[in-house]
C-alpha cells in the first residue's frame, strides 16, 4: 500500500492512527488492517472496552443536542472531530438548531479527505487541518474566521482529545486560550479517559501509550483544573452514561446507574460554562 499526501500531511496504512482505530471500535469502515489489529487488542483482550467509544460519542451527541436546544448558541468548534461518523455535530445541532455553523478541527488527514467530501456541498461546516496544541493557529485559520463570531457565545468541543495531548504541552493552557477567545456564556465540552487503578484500565492506557507514543490519562481532580475559571453543570464530572442520560441512553430509567462496567466509568463527561 502506498501513502497518499493530503495538505502537507500522509496518511500512512502502515501505521496505526487515532482516528481510524477509535472508527473502528465503533463499527466504521474507514480503517486499515494496522488500526483493525489494535482495535482487536481491545475487543478480544479487553472485553467489554469498546463500550467507552459508545459511551463517549453517546454524551458528546446529548450535549450538543443540549446545547443547541436550550443555550440559544449556533456555532460549535469540534477539536479533534474525528471520522465521519453516524451522528456528526453537525447533524446534531442542525436537527436542534437549524444554521449552526461548525468548524472541526483534526490532525489526521484522513479525517480531513472524508470530511471535506462528506461536506462538499455544506456552507455552514468547514474541516480544518490543524493541531490542537496551536490553538492560535487554529483560532486565526481563514475558515474559523469566516464561520465564528467571536462576539457571540460558541461551543468549543474537547471530546476524547485532551487525554491524547501530555502534561508538558499544556493541555489546561490549550482551554485556557479557549477560555479566553470566547464570550461570556459560551459552553465547554469534556470527555476524557479517566485513571481506572485497576488492572484491565492500566492494560487498556498501556496499549494505547504504546501504539500512538503518549497520552495521558487523568483524575477527576486534575479534569476539574482543566476547566478552571468556568463554572461545571450538572451533574458535574461523572462517567459519561451518566451525563445527562435520556431515553436514547441504554441508562436511562433503568436503575443501571450503579452497575457501570469499569470501561463505562472509564470515560468521563462534563460541560462547563464560561460566567
Ligand atoms: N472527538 C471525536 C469523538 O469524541 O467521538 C473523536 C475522538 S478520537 C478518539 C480523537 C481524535 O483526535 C482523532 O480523530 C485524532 O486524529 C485527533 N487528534 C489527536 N491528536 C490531535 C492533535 N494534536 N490535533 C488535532 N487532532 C488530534
């Protein structure tokens, strides 16, 4: 196989990447044999862990569907998006808030090749090729700035990103910049890959360490600083099946809440608001 240039950047079918193997775990097509064999780390050695991916996208979905609904906001940056996936923000928002606009932000260039074919015909969503440690970069990128009014309240998107950013490149400064960019009333999205402390989750940080070369995984204490100087909403930092579930969550109404598996409260949720 050979690998194909997009902007700058490869995509590369010999090497495992981020995106395709989290596109995997949830059922996508849009992977090589590489990410399909670390996926499988995870499936066979590791059962039940897929349901973090769920879990995950899940609470990502309920929370722009909350925000479009009841914040009045209709631009959302989405910062490590992802693959193309059943539910895009995108299509979330537009179903609550018809002419949101969103600008997605990933670093794989794979992501940007189905993205950008996906949203060809979308005047409303831009894919942006650029690395979430240079929030300035992104922030001044000619499509934030035709899509994003800095003067009105945004959504701005960490969803399984920041645990993929290490402890020296300041990942509480990369919020901090966020922070600092929007106005007041502006909501922050988290979803971050708890320390488990226990022996399947310290397999599970293990592999992915070692597949992709870093990554971090956090205490809720340490989530908690990431979203210093804004204000966290019910029900605060909790497993992610546990934020907010409705009746499309398999939680929801069933008493389960007490009966997470360690995978379940391995992903945390939380969404903050900028006073
Ligand atoms: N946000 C989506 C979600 O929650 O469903 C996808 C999460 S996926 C686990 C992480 C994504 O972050 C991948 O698409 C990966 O390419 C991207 N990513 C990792 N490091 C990045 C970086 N430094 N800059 C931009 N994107 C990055």
């Amino acid at each position: 196989m050979i690998a194909m240039t997009y902007e700058g950047s490869s995509i590369d079918p010999a090497k495992p990447s981020i995106a395709r193997v989290y596109d995997y775990l949830l059922g996508g097509r849009d992977n090589y044999a590489v990410d399909r064999e670390i996926g499988d780390v995870f499936k066979r050695d590791l059962p039940g862990s897929v349901a973090i991916a769920f879990a995950n996208r899940a609470a990502l979905t309920r929370a722009v569907a909350l925000i479009a609904r009841t914040t009045g906001i209709r631009q959302f940056i989405d910062l490590g998006s992802g693959l193309p996936t059943a539910d895009n923000v995108h299509q979330v928002a537009g179903r609550h808030a018809p002419g949101s606009r969103v600008v997605y932000v990933d670093i794989d260039p794979q992501v940007l090749v189905h993205g950008r074919a996906l949203l060809e015909n979308d005047d409303r969503t831009r894919v942006v090729a650029v690395d979430v440690r240079d929030p300035e970069a992104i922030r001044t990128h000619p499509d934030t700035v035709e899509l994003i009014d800095f003067d009105r309240p945004v959504a701005v998107i960490f969803s399984a990103i920041l645990h993929h950013v290490n402890d020296d490149e300041d990942p509480a400064g990369i919020v901090r910049y966020w922070r600092d960019q929007v106005p007041s009333g502006s909501h922050f999205f988290l979803s971050h890959f708890r320390s488990g402390n226990n022996p399947q989750t310290v397999e599970a940080e293990k592999v992915l360490q070692q597949t992709f070369g870093r990554g971090r995984w956090r205490t809720d204490e340490e989530l908690a600083a990431l979203l210093d100087g804004l204000e966290i909403l019910d029900p605060g930092i909790v497993a992610a099946p546990l934020w907010q579930p409705d009746e499309t969550d398999s939680v929801w109404g069933t008493g389960r809440e007490h009966e997470l598996t360690v995978w379940e409260h391995l992903i945390a949720a939380a969404l903050a608001r900028k006073p």
